[in-house]
C-alpha cells in the first residue's frame, strides 16, 4: 500500500482525536501523512531468526568457516 500525503489540512477538519492528540490549531494548517505500519524488529532478532533458518537448512561452523575461509568463534 502507498503512502498518501494530505497537503493543507486545516486543523479545524482533523478528526477530533487527533486535533486533541497534537493540540491542533482550528485555523492551521497540517499536512497528514498516511502509511501502513509495518512491524520493525531489532537487529539481534533479524540475526537470530537468520540464524535459526540457516540451521534448520542445515548450515553448521564447520560448513559457515568453510564458506568464509576463517575461523568461526561466535555462531549459533
């Protein structure tokens, strides 16, 4: 879904809860901006959830040292 953007929306024609939310002045003019909400996670759980998936397709140190060429000191 695209992103929507009202330009020059008085506060006097916000919905009623969001004029109180931001303190919306009538006569001011707003601009909105309307995107879906995508759930965001952390770095730590993109890597566990990776990390996870590797190994249930089967990627163990010894093959992920093999691929790098390097010794693995940290994983799983």
């Amino acid at each position: 879904m695209p992103t929507n953007v009202l330009d020059n929306i008085k506060g006097s024609e916000l919905p009623k809860a969001w004029a109180e939310k931001i303190k919306a002045i009538p006569d001011e003019s707003y601009t909105v901006t309307i995107r879906p909400q995508r759930e965001s996670k952390s770095l730590k759980q993109v890597m566990s959830e990776l990390s996870r998936k590797a190994q249930a397709r089967g990627l163990t140190p010894e093959k992920l040292e093999e691929i790098l060429g390097e010794k693995i000191t940290h994983i799983f």
